[in-house]
C-alpha cells in the first residue's frame, strides 16, 4: 500500500462534522465515522477538526488510556507533510520509518485488508489472532491465555458470532425492541398487580400463624414497583461483575466461549450497535427464570408487584446503556458524567466502575474509579 502524505492546509480542508480530519504526531486521522460516538460528546471532536490534537490527547486534564490511542489506529489515512519546515520533515521521516515495519507487517497479515471498509482494518495484526471472515464464537477458546488481553483491546467493527442466520439473527437486536416488546408487558402487568392489590385480599404475614398480618393497600403498588427497580439496580451491579467479568480459567474452552457470549463481544466492540441491547428471544429466558425464582420467594402480588418493578428496572438499564454509547448528552449533565464513567470501563478500567445507571453498587463494593484517575482520562 502506497504510503499518503497531506498537507496541514489539506487537513484543515476538512473540519466538519461531515468530514473531520485531525492530526496525532505526524498521522493523519479521518474520524468522521466516530464523531456520534465519542465519549466527549460531538462538538469536543469536531471543534478540534482539522487540527492537530497531539497536545489535547497527551493532557492534562485529558489524557487518553492506551486503547483510545490503538482505537485511533482505525482511521490512519496517511502521515503529515510539512513543506516549509525542514527541521519537522526530518522528524517526520524518523517517525515514519519507525512505522513502516509495522504497516508491513498489518499488509502482508490479510491482503483482504485492501477491500474492506479502513474501519475495520487491524489495528494490531500480532494481537489481532483470530480470523475476522469467519464467526467468532467458535475462534475466541482457543486464544487461552491470551483471550483476556485480547477481549480488552476494542475495535471498531461488527461482529459475527454464528454460522447459522438464523441464530445470528435471533443474537441481535436494535435498540427500539427492548421497549417496544417489555413497556407494553411492564404495563399490562402492573394493572394487574395494581387491581389484585384493589381487591383487598392481600396481606403480609408477621408471623407463622394468621393472627398477625398487615393487609397491604393497592395504593401501597407504586412503593413495591420502585423497590423492584432499586433491586434490580443491585441484580445489575451483581450480573456485571461477577457474571460478564468472571475471568474464564485459559485451559477452558467453553468458559471463554461463554464468557465472549455473555459479554466479552460487547468489549471487543462497544460500538456494535446490534448488539448493545439484550435481544428479546434470550431475554425473554432468562425474564421466565427470574420470575420462577422470586415467585418462589415472594409468592403472591407483592412479589408480583416488585418483579415488574425490576422488570421496568431492565428496561431502564438496556436503554441507558444504549445511550451511554451512542448517545450525546449535554456536557455536565448526569448523563454525560455517566457516559464518561462507563467508557473508562471500557477503555481503561474493565474492574471497576460495574455501575451503568447509576455508581451507586460501586461505593460499598469498593469498585468505584477513584475520581482522579476519573477526571485526568477523560
């Protein structure tokens, strides 16, 4: 692949949203696939297109985790020229022969690299160990030892997981399926619960015999369906740490495999926008188990009523979640402070920071990312 060069006046050409080109040590970047995403929130990015943003990435207060510089890697479109300084050519050539090995090493790794979209090039053909062409649920149990690293260096790209259409159909969703197929359940189920209760037939018992109980009024309904959101913020907290993080033993096949499942995709490619959200088919398993179990517990419309709650809890969750990666809240908000949190999680700190609709879990279970480190990486 020839290498390109361009002219700082030929960067600067391009500082809009629609294209924005910037500059990092002598690279030159197109970024305008990533504005949407970006964890400063859109306009931080295109403010700085056309320039060079060496000095913002370095910081402080702003300095980026090693994998936003990888991620950078993705958009390379060719290196700076500078005719009117010679002292910065000689330096850019040093540079460039520095490179040059490496961009070798990525040609000569797959020469099906010269079709494909430059997003979705290798980023790092060493660590780059399994075979983007093909599905990769069945590739990820054989990395062993080095799944763990390589799960936690993102890429820009969408992922495959099945041989089957079918099931690689039924392992996506868009992000509107969520509401559009658990708001009307949430609904539907909370008039239930709520005129269950208006009947007057259910009580709480104090005790093993029915001398002592406290009969419990419909109006009581919106109390039980709020603390089923706040326990489903500490089943989130829960699932997110100790399910989509357990680290799978590396002579375990099926357990990486699980793993990579479950979640490990979702850090592999945090911008996969069909897979951010949990797809209904799946969900609707693991919803029918949770009910089973809490039914168990808290027979009756009490449990009924918190396990909608939880339910509406989810809903929340996936869509917050969603947001966190796609959206682009107003800088100060609550939400952009979340964003900013959950990307550290992504990038830099995969645990800690378990929390996405809140930090709350985080305090007491000691996983919060200290705020300095929260405030100088961003």
């Amino acid at each position: 692949m020839e290498k390109r060069y361009f002219s700082m006046a030929e960067v600067e050409e391009h500082a809009s949203a629609d294209s924005c080109w910037i500059v990092h040590e002598s690279r030159v970047y197109d970024v305008s696939a990533f504005i949407p995403r970006h964890p400063g929130g859109q306009q931080l990015l295109v403010q700085r297109a056309g320039r060079d943003v060496s000095r913002d990435m370095e910081g402080p207060p702003h300095r980026h985790s090693t994998n936003a510089r990888r991620w950078l890697q993705q958009y390379y479109i060719g290196e700076l020229r500078r005719e009117d300084d010679q002292g910065e050519e000689e330096e850019l050539e040093q540079f460039s022969q520095k490179q040059q090995a490496f961009r070798e090493r990525r040609i000569n790794y797959r020469a099906s690299d010269s079709v494909m979209d430059a997003r979705c090039k290798s980023v790092d053909p060493e660590n780059d160990l399994v075979d983007w062409n093909k599905p990769l649920l069945w590739q990820v149990g054989l990395l062993r030892e080095k799944y763990d690293e390589w799960v936690h260096q993102p890429i820009d790209r969408p992922i495959r997981l099945f041989y089957s259409d079918l099931v690689e159909a039924c392992s996506k969703t868009a992000w509107y399926m969520v509401p559009l197929v658990w708001i009307p359940i949430v609904i539907l189920c909370s008039w239930y619960c709520y005129t269950d209760l208006a009947q007057g037939n259910t009580r709480i018992f104090t005790s093993f015999t029915t001398e002592y109980s406290i009969r419990v009024h419909k109006y009581c309904f919106p109390l039980l369906f709020v603390f089923g959101m706040f326990l489903w913020s500490l089943v989130e907290y829960l699932i997110h740490r100790y399910v989509f993080h357990m680290k799978p033993p590396a002579s375990n096949y099926y357990l990486i495999t699980l793993h990579f499942m479950l979640h490990g995709q979702h850090h592999k490619s945090p911008f996969d926008g069909s897979r951010l959200v949990f797809p209904p088919v799946p969900a609707s398993l693991v919803v029918a188990l949770f009910y089973t179990a809490f039914h168990l517990v808290a027979p009756g419309a009490v449990g009924k009523s918190i396990f909608v709650g939880g339910l509406g809890g989810y809903v929340v969750y996936d869509m917050i979640h969603y947001y966190l990666h796609y959206g682009s809240p107003k800088k100060g908000s609550y939400l952009y402070g979340l964003k900013a949190y959950h990307v550290k999680h992504h990038f830099e700190h995969q645990k800690l920071g378990f929390g996405i609709t809140s930090r709350m879990w985080d305090y007491p279970f000691k996983t919060v990312i200290p705020e300095e480190k929260f405030e100088k990486i961003h």
